[in-house]
C-alpha cells in the first residue's frame, strides 16, 4: 500500500447493456461514490455499492445498481483506493487473504474434523434417531430378510423342542435385565446353504430381528450359556437401533467427505467414509457387548463364559480350513478394514466384566 | 462488412480509428483468446477456509462457498481483456440446496425402506431430471455476466426432454417389456433362466444404452450449445452425433489399448498370486498375496482410467464441441492436446493422494489454466457492439444445486 493514499482510480464504465466500457475516475467524497465519465459524472451512495473482494489474482468487477458495473483496470491500485477509502473487509476475506489465518483454519478444520469423527456424527446419529420412526427400522429390517430368506436363509433344521427351549431362556433372561421396558424383537432360526460364509453366526437386523444360524446353535449344543451371551449382544443392537444409528452415521460421515474430496474423486470420498463405517461398525459392537455382559450378570452367569465363543469360533474357522476370515494374523491394517474389534480385545473385555 | 448497421448510437467519427482496426479485424474476426489468471495457492486458502466454515455450519454455509469459488474461478477467467463474474445469490441457492438436499435424503431412504419404493423414486427423479438440468443451465448463464452483459440460456422445456430421449426410450422400452413379460416383483426377479424373453431383455437393454450413448451425450451437448446467447449473438454446435460416434469409438481404442498394457503388467503381478490360489495351497498368506495381486490389477485399471482414457475423451470432446461452436457472429477454436492433459491428470493423482486431498485446489486451478487456456474465440464484430436487449430474471437455484450435487456442470 502506498503511503500515499490515491485519492481516485481508473476502471471502465459498463452500463448493462452495451458491452462498450467506458473510462472513467473513481473517488469517494463522503458517503458517496463519485464516477467520472470523459462527458458525464455521476454519484452513488456508498451503501448501494456492491464491491469485490480482494484476491491477489482476478478482476475487481463492482456492481451497482440497474447491472450496471465497475471493472478496474490495476487491480493493485483499485485495492490500494479502495483501502485508503476506509472500506473496511469481511473476517473471511482477511483470512482468506493472509497465511496467517489459513494456517490458523486449517489447524481448526484438522481438529473439528477429529472432533466430529469422534464424538460430533455419535452425537448427532444418537439425536437423529430420535426424529426416525421405529417403523423405519423394521421395514428395513423386512426388507433385508425377504431378500435372504430362501438363498442365504433356509427353513431350521432344529428340533422345535430345542428352539422353543433357547427361545423361553432367552425370554426370562429379557425379562431379568430389562423388567420395565424389555425391548421387543423376534428370535428366528435357519440354516445356512452349503458352503455359506455365513456359517456359525448370529445377527440382528434393523427392527429387532434376530437371527441365529443352525451351525451356531450346533457349535455350541453343550453351552447355553454362551448362546445366551450372543443373543444378548444381538439384542443390545436391537436396543440400542445399532442398525438405524450405523445407517445414519454413514450418511454423515458420507457428506462430510463429499463436501471435502467429492469435487476431486467420488471414489476417493468414499474410502474415508468406508474406514469410518467400519471404525464405527466396532464401537457398536462394543457397546453390544456391554449389553450381552449385562444380560448375562442379571441371569447370574458370569461374563467369561464369553471366551469359549471366540476360542470355538477361532477354532472352527481354522478347523474348516476357511481361509477367507484370515482371523488368525490380523495386523493394525487388517483390523481398519474389519467392522469388529480383534478377538484378543473382546475376549479381554469379558474376562475383565467377570473379575469386576 | 463494414456497411453493416453499428447498434451503438453513440457511435461517433472520433472513433475513425477504431473503426479502421475494426474493418482490417473483421477479415478474420476480432481474436479473444481465453485465460485463466487463479493461483493454486491463493485457491487453497479460499477453499480452506470456506470448508472449515462450511463444516462449522453443518453445511449451510455451502452456498456462499460456492459463490466465492465461483466468483474466483470466474474473475480468473479472462476472455479477451475482460473477466467473467457470477453473480449468484447464496441465500437464493441457499433455498435451492435445502430443497435438493431434501430430494437426495427421501430418494436413499426410499431405496433403503423397499426396492419399490426406491424404484419409485427414480422414476420420479428420473421425470424431473431434464426440468431441473434445463433449470440448471438457465440458472449459470443468467448469473454470469462479461463486460456487464449477462449471458441467457434460451433453451426451452420440450427440448431439454427431447435430448434425453436416448435415455428414456430404451428405459421405458425395457420396463414396458417387463411389464409385459411377467409380473416380476414377487419371488424370483430376473433371474428366471428358463424365460428367454426375460434373457434377452437383460442382454439387449444395456447394450442398447452403450451404443446409444454417443447420440445422447451429442444431443445433451447440441442441447447446451444451440441455446447460449449474450446480447444478440446465440452459439450454435454445428455438428451431427457421427463425430461423437467417431471420438466415443476412438476412446475404446485407447481404452483397449490401456486394458492390453494394465493386462500384461498386471498379470506379472497377479500370476504369481493366481498360481498359489489353483495351486491347492490356498490358505492364509497364499490368499492373503492374491487378494493383495487382484486389489492392485483393480487399482492399474482404475488409474489407466482416470489417467489415460478420461483425460483422452476430456480433451477430444473440449476440442470437438468448442470448435464447433459457432453462428454467423462467434466462433470458438480449442486445441486442448492430450500429452500435457495426461501429465497433468498424473501429477494432480499423485499430489493429491500424497498431501490426503490438500492438493486438490491446486489441481483444480492447474487444470483450469489448462483447459481453459486451449480456447479462443474469435468474434465478427467488435465485442463493443453487443447490445442487451432483453434483462432476464435469474430462475429458481435449485436446478443450480442440482446439476452441482448430481455431478452435471458446463465445461467453459
């Protein structure tokens, strides 16, 4: 900035509706702007003055009324003028104008994105659920058993003496833990075809479905116990609309990253938002099995009953030769792309609920 | 030429001189070549600080950071001596945002909710798309302006349904014909290997669409360009869809050619891994390494997409449609060359994977110098002679948000 103030600046005249500039001598006297026209003047109140704002790079183009407009010709003196007027800038433009406050932004956007990653998009999840019908959640829940049932779900090949003996354990063992409000779901058996991935498993789907395979049930004939444990886990993501909660988190989490990267790659927005899925896909199964340790102190069966799951699970799986869950050798990276937590944690977990 | 009716009345014989230079110009037109002044970094601290604001508002801020990247993007780019503006009102696109917004979250829900209901809505979707890209288009150009003139979008509502008629007829052909099939919503979907028709429906219908592709990317395009103005002048794209043919077909040639090279290279690297799978000696680090072979040969094709057959078809269709955007008053020339194109789409890939996106506005500005600064356009008339005769109010936003959020937006 000149120390000495230019009193006036050169720009080009454009009338909004002829192309033709014309040149003309900007001053502000006052609280108005005076043009300077080769054979006319003209004054404008300041405060009906639509001014640029200030890049290093690009035109300054300021708007007046009826389309008509100013383009500078030096965008270094108009800004110089400008100043000395005693226009005062935006905070944004300031910041976007000097490193300074860049810096300061970016520190701000690393901690803020951190934050929200964290606590920001469970906190909003947990309040969004409160807007989403419960209805929601079971026709979506409906949606995906249609589609399994008869490929990936078949009829039980249990005895119905034995389903209806898990059936009325699990039931008391609701009751016991939840006396006042026990939430509602419905237990469902099948077998799983030949060679499904699904194998031993249980899951709850959204809507309070849940479903435990006929494999599981078999693995474990000697320990009620432990099955007890699982449905508890499936019935804490039932509780707790883990479903519903993941859905919504992933949208979030989904926006954010498009708004950041969308632009540049969809496919790079989605990797953050798929890392993220996962990472909360494991916090909610941590809080599951909160719930599971609960229910099984309300049945007086102590938490570590829990370990015998993932030894036989980890047992079966290298047993069978089913290379694909590759559980044995998990890496820090393998366990980023995985929705659980690593055995060894969750096994940990429950030994410690049971020395509690 | 020189005969011809000056529309500036107050044309006077001071201007003797002018008109001299106007005469000898208009031989070959008056040139204005096109430019783009942004900086990288100077765009990375504007970006850097409209995302934190935006992020801070929960994204209501999204319109105004539009506007201000918008505004450099535009006041960076120079079209003979002088700067486009925008002129967008935030608070307007604003409302038009919240509305797309709102469109965008029913429609995932529904198809999260049933697939009929998902289904539902994309047919509705699918029945407003051309209202809101007309509205879209008509949104851009009344909100920009060169030399105090704003541009128009004279396109009308008929024609933005007739260009995406490549699109609809297979579309309602296909679900007409499935209608007429069998009703397939209960039990098995399509996949009823014993009903032929239903086989050859699956196969015909996107091969259908592929190859009409083409003409319905020429018709979008004839759609836009056939319909600019600013003051009297109104472009025209002064090309049949063969020429859009002959680039789709050349793109497949570079496309196989990139499959041929990411085949021979990713073979060596997935052969070992496909030998240990067939081998019988699949189990854990085995399948781990041919996991790890087939994920690579994915990211190879990817990247030879991204960096050699995108970056081809950019350039080809810049060239094809620019150069052939003309009227009896402008014309446009682009000579947008591929090499410099695809050293930059590599250098803009590595940076911005490198820095974990911070590079990107720097890739964005490096690739506007580029693409924009291949176009010139050369006018009959002197552009002091363009004269407004009509002043347009600026439509609805939310077509504007919705070209932005469905990924459709004018190339210049």
């Amino acid at each position: 900035v000149n120390t000495a103030a230019p009193a006036s600046t050169e720009a080009e005249f454009f009338d909004g509706v002829s192309a033709r500039a014309r040149r003309v001598t900007l001053r502000i006297v006052g609280d108005q702007l005076r043009i300077d026209g080769e054979a006319w003047h003209e004054q404008v109140a300041l405060d009906e003055v639509q001014w640029p704002e200030r890049t290093r790079h690009g035109a300054r183009i300021t708007r007046l009324s009826g389309g008509r407009s100013l383009q500078a010709l030096d965008a270094a003196a108009w800004d110089a003028w400008w100043l000395a007027g005693g226009m005062a800038e935006s905070a944004v433009v300031k910041a976007q104008q000097s490193w300074r406050g860049t810096a300061v932004a970016v520190v701000l956007l690393l901690v803020l994105l951190g934050a929200s990653y964290q606590w920001g998009v469970p906190w909003l999840s947990r309040g969004a659920l409160l807007l989403v019908p419960e209805s929601a959640d079971r026709a979506i829940g409906e949606a995906a058993l249609d589609s399994a049932v008869g490929s990936l779900l078949q009829p039980s090949k249990l005895p119905a003496a034995r389903q209806e003996q898990l059936r009325a354990a699990f039931a008391s063992a609701v009751q016991r833990t939840h006396p006042n409000d026990p939430p509602a779901y419905e237990l469902r058996f099948h077998a799983t075809p030949r060679g499904s991935l699904l194998g031993p498993n249980a899951f709850a789907l959204p809507g309070g479905t849940i479903v435990v395979t006929d494999a599981l049930v078999e693995l474990f004939k000697d320990r009620d116990d432990v099955l007890l444990g699982v449905l508890g886990h499936e019935l804490g993501h039932v509780r707790l609309r883990h479903g519903m909660r993941l859905l919504v988190q992933v949208t979030l989490v989904g926006s954010v990253t498009t708004l950041v990267l969308g632009d540049f790659s969809t496919l790079l927005a989605a990797a953050p938002a798929l890392l993220g899925q996962m990472a909360y896909s494991r916090d909610l199964e941590r809080e599951a099995d909160q719930e599971a340790i609960a229910l099984l102190r309300a049945s007086g069966i102590s938490p570590a009953v829990m370990v015998a799951l993932f030894e036989r699970l980890g047992g079966a799986k290298t047993g069978a030769g089913q290379a694909a869950g590759d559980k044995e050798e998990r890496s820090g990276l393998g366990i980023a792309f995985s929705s659980h937590p690593a055995d060894e944690e969750r096994m940990q977990v429950f030994r410690e609920a049971a020395a509690r | 030429m020189a005969t011809e009716p000056t529309l500036d009345s107050s044309d006077s014989a001071a201007d003797a001189a002018a008109r001299a230079s106007r005469e000898a110009a208009s031989v070959r037109g008056h040139e204005l070549p096109v430019s783009f002044t942004g900086s990288g970094s100077e765009y990375f601290r504007i970006w850097i600080v409209n995302l934190l604001l935006t992020l801070v508002t929960l994204g209501l801020y999204h319109p105004w950071a539009k506007v201000r990247k918008l505004r450099y993007f535009y006041g960076n780019t120079v079209v003979g001596e002088h700067a486009l503006d925008f002129h967008g009102d935030p608070l307007r696109m604003l409302r038009g945002f919240l509305l797309v917004g709102l469109l965008v979250v029913l429609y995932s829900v529904a198809g999260n909710v049933s697939p009929m209901a998902g289904f539902v809505a994309f047919v509705i979707v699918a029945a407003v798309w051309p209202a809101l890209f007309r509205a879209s288009q008509q949104f851009r150009m009344a909100n920009t302006s060169w030399r105090g003139l704003r541009f128009r979008f004279t396109g009308d509502m008929a024609g933005a349904y007739r260009a995406m008629l490549p699109l609809f007829v297979p579309s309602l052909l296909a679900l007409a014909a499935l209608l007429f099939v069998g009703e397939p919503a209960q039990g098995e979907p399509l996949e009823a290997p014993d009903n032929p028709a239903l086989v050859g429906l699956a196969a015909t219908v996107p091969l259908a669409m592929l190859l009409l592709l083409p003409l319905l990317w020429w018709m979008l395009k004839k759609y836009q360009h056939d319909h600019y103005a600013i003051g009297q002048v109104q472009t025209q794209l002064r090309t049949g869809a063969g020429s859009f043919y002959l680039v789709f077909l050349k793109t497949l040639g570079v496309g196989l050619l990139s499959a041929l090279v990411v085949g021979a290279v990713g073979g060596l690297l997935a052969g070992a891994g496909i030998v240990a799978l067939f081998s019988g000696r699949a189990r854990g680090t085995d399948w781990f390494g041919a996991a790890v072979a087939f994920v690579a040969v994915l990211m190879l094709a990817y990247a030879a997409m991204v960096l050699v057959v995108q970056p081809y078809v950019t350039s080809r269709l810049q060239n094809l449609i620019w150069s052939r955007t003309k009227s009896t008053e402008v014309r446009f020339e682009s000579s947008l060359r591929f090499w410099p194109l695809f050293g930059l789409s590599v250098k803009n890939w590595l940076l911005v994977l490198l820095t974990l996106g911070l590079y990107w506005p720097f890739a964005a500005v490096a690739m506007a110098r580029l693409r924009l600064g291949a176009v010139t356009a050369f006018t009959r008339n002197a552009p002091d002679e363009l004269v407004s005769r009509v002043r347009d109010r600026a439509d609805d936003a939310s077509g504007d948000a919705a070209g932005d959020l469905f990924g459709i937006d004018i190339g210049l």
